[in-house]
C-alpha cells in the first residue's frame, strides 16, 4: 500500500492536522477501519480523526488535492460501505467530534457532525425533551439525518432531517458554509434527504420536542396468525394517533426476544412493537393490544433510553449486512401474504448466528406526511408504511445463498407495494434507475443541479451519488 507521505500536499496536513492520522503501519489500524457492516471489508490508505473544523478542512483540501478516493464516516452504519474505502482517505468524525449539547432556553440541541443518537438521547430525553431519530443508539446521526431519518417518533414528530434548524457544512472546495432556510436555501432543501452528497456537515442544529409519558413493549402472535393480525393492525392505524408508532418483525425466534424458554426451537413468531407517548390505560393502547389475543402482552411504562438501544446488541458489528425496501400507503393483501410467506421461506436458508429479523414493517404517516413531497429532497411524504427485508450472515457462503435469496425474494414482494419511492439510508442499487426510484425524475434532476454548484467535480462521491447536472450526457 502507498504510504500517505507519498502524496503532494501530505507534509503541510500532518504538520497542520491537530487530531490523529492512523495509517497501515499503525497498531490499531484493523479497529479503525472495520465499519459496522463487515461485507464492507476495505484498506483505506490512512484514517483521518479530525479534532475540529479546521481539521476537516484540511483533510477536504489535502484529499482533493492528492486526487484521493474520500469516505466520511460518523457511526460507521452506511448498509453499503459508504463509510469506508479502498486505497483513500476516511474521515472519521467519531472520535472526537461527538459532542452534544441541549439549549433549554430555546429548545435547540447542538451536536457535532461525528454524534451518535445515543448521545443525542442522552443529553435531551433526560431534561424530558428529543430528537426524532432512528432506532439503534450506535448508529450516527450525520448519515441517518441527512437521508431523512426514521425512527419511533417520526409520526409524532417528523423525520430527523425536517429537525434541523441549522447546519455546519464543509464544502468539496474546502469551504465553511452554514445553511438553514435563509442561508443557502437550496443546499438546505438537498441536505434533508439528499444524503452525504453534498459536504461534511460538523454541526447540526436540531429541534426539539417534549416526549412525557412513553409505553413501550412487544405484543407478541404466532406467525400462524401473522395475515390476521396484519390485517387488523392496518385497519386500527388508518385512524391511529400520531403519538402511536408500531415497529412489527414477522418470523422472529423466541430466544431473540427472551422467549426462548416458552417455545419449541422451530418456532416462529409475529412481534409488533408498540411505541406510545402517553399512558398506560388511554383508548388507543388499549386498542391496540386488544385487536388480537397475543401470546404475550409486554408493553409496559418505559424508559425512552432504554427503548432507543433495545436493538444495539442483535444489530450488532461484525456481522454482514443487506437489505432492500421500500415505501407504502397500505398493507393490503397481497403485501402482507408476500410478507408472511417470504419470512417464513427465509427460515430455510437463515444463518444460525444472526438473531436480526428479516422482514420488518415501520408505521409511517402522522408528522412524516405534514410537509408536502417537494418540501425536501426526502421522498415518501404520503407513504403510511416502511416495508424492509434485512439480512445477515457470516461466511462468504452464506453471504452468496443469502443474497440471491433476498434480491429474488424482494423482487416478488416490491410488486405489492402502492409507492414508487424508496429510502435512500437503505438503498443497495447505484444506478441511475435506482436513483429516480428513490427520488423522482423531477426531484433528482433538481438534486443533480444543486450538486453542479456545490460539488462540480463529484468529489464527495462515495455515497448513493449524485451526479453534477455538468457530468450527465
């Protein structure tokens, strides 16, 4: 591997560069470029951890300069690799760069680019405030946000990304701007949804919201009655509050959920998480749990902290990941046995070492569906669902069964989804075609001319890219 020293402009960074620059020749070179995802096994020439803005511009510059392939990496969770690279520069805001701040007096939380949802957590929902966010507290709010951001509270209060207030960016010139709705009004719209294309942010200005009472817990079914009680979960929540979110896993094992004990090995279970801000007894929770006899009642008053990590362990690091998904306003028939079916096929092939589910559906709808589709470059405002089929494995043979499983087994599922878009956080495909599924023909040409003007070159390109307006035929 080429040394970095190798490289013009290389003597003035590392004069310059206050934080760390791990390279092959490093001890802890093998932690520092492992990513979240181990499919996404790469030997990135050196590993920037910046200390400050002023070390993020130095990184920008010298990668630009040096012609470098350049990652950014926050919590290291990109499902396809985008953390990480071969043979060029990451910059890992992670290390220190973390820093999370709540402002009680005008309800603002100020949180550095490299921030993890589990410190955003922490410094807001004990003061009794939060920041609508995803549902892994390792995962890093900088490649959640800036994709859009889905989580337990988006029907209550929207998508991480329609939360900021302000932003910090560095710029592929190597520039600081801020952005927010009167600065930089075009680059502010592509930043809510449009992914890592456009710059580092290092600094998020968020909105917060007063959370109360929460309920949280899994009603748990057989998946001999999975049709059934999908079903009647669809019609409850066509009238549902937008305090009620639902996370629902289909074909889990008991021992993924401490049930291990209660059943045989061999079975299969439906669990619908419930996610409520309010209180126990209230028309809706009731509702809820009674629609169907489950198996096992466990919502109960939570702990938002606990309930935010609750899935750290089963999605967990080391372990290979992918995913296809998609959006929809119902679960109608056809969905829903495709669903059923398709989680229980996948038993056959499933690695005995991963506990994660694998078909999996997110309530949308509430707060989500308050903007109007051309807002922000998120696309999906009207979806009323999430519908994914994530998988994991181990070997490289599980890896070539697993996946061919999983792109046939989508194809056959997507067919029954009502929605054309898709969410980008969880998009595998790079093409093009792939790019107007997630974003529409007209919101992705506006996307690609936002790009021209701030990245003209495609420098920040390791990520589901966009190209320049300038670079298209």
């Amino acid at each position: 591997m080429t040394s970095v020293e190798a490289y013009h402009g290389a003597g003035a960074l590392l004069r310059k560069f206050k934080g760390r620059i791990i390279t092959a020749n490093s001890a802890d070179y093998g932690s520092a470029r492992s990513v979240w995802n181990r499919d996404a096994d790469r030997y990135p020439l050196a590993i920037a951890q910046p200390s400050d803005v002023e070390d993020v511009i130095a990184a920008v510059r010298f990668a630009r300069d040096a012609d470098l392939p350049t990652s950014v990496r926050c919590g290291g969770h990109s499902y396809q690799g985008h953390s990480t690279c071969d043979r060029g520069l990451v910059i890992d805001l992670s290390t220190a760069m973390g820093c999370v701040r709540l402002d009680q007096s005008c309800n603002l939380v100020r949180a550095e680019g490299g921030a993890l949802l589990g410190a955003v957590d922490r410094a807001t929902v004990p003061a009794g405030r939060v920041v609508p966010a995803g549902i892994v507290s390792h995962t890093g709010l900088g490649g959640l946000s800036l994709g859009g951001g889905i989580g337990y509270l988006s029907r209550s209060f929207g998508l991480t990304c329609d939360q900021f207030q302000r932003l910090q960016l560095v710029t592929a010139a190597g520039e600081l701007v801020r952005v927010s709705e009167s600065e930089n009004p075009d680059l502010f719209w592509a930043l809510r949804g449009g992914g890592g294309n456009f710059g580092i942010v290092t600094q998020f200005d968020l909105r917060t919201h007063p959370l109360g009472p929460v309920q949280a817990g899994p009603l748990i079914y057989s998946m001999d009655n999975a049709i059934d009680v999908l079903q009647a979960i669809e019609a409850l929540m066509a009238e549902a509050p937008r305090e009620l979110s639902l996370t629902i896993a289909l074909a889990i094992k008991p021992r993924a959920i401490g049930l291990g004990d209660a059943f045989p090995a061999t079975a299969r279970l439906l669990s619908v998480y419930i996610v409520y801000r309010g209180h126990a007894d209230e028309e809706i929770v009731t509702a809820v749990r009674t629609c169907r006899r489950p198996l096992f009642d466990l919502v109960k008053p939570s702990n938002f902290l606990t309930v935010q990590a609750r899935l750290d362990k089963v999605s967990q690091h080391g372990v290979a990941w992918y995913m296809k998904s998609g959006h929809s306003q119902t679960l109608n028939a056809g969905l829903i046995e495709r669903m059923v079916v398709s989680s229980m096929e996948y038993q056959r092939i499933a690695s005995p070492e991963v506990e994660r589910e694998v078909y999996s559906i997110q309530s949308l709808g509430g707060a989500t569906s308050d903007l109007s589709e051309d807002a922000t470059a998120y696309s999906g405002r009207k979806a009323q669902w999430h519908c994914a089929v994530e998988v994991g494995f181990k070997s490289q043979e599980e890896r070539e069964r697993i996946v061919d499983w999983t792109k046939e087994s989508w194809a056959k599922t997507q067919r029954f989804l009502d929605m054309r878009t898709s969410y980008v956080n969880m998009n595998f495909e790079e093409s093009a075609r792939a790019l107007e599924s997630v974003y529409g023909t007209e919101k992705l040409a506006r996307l690609q001319r936002i790009k021209a003007v701030y990245d003209p070159d495609n420098f920040f390109r390791l990520n589901t890219n966009i190209l320049p307006s300038s670079h298209l035929g």
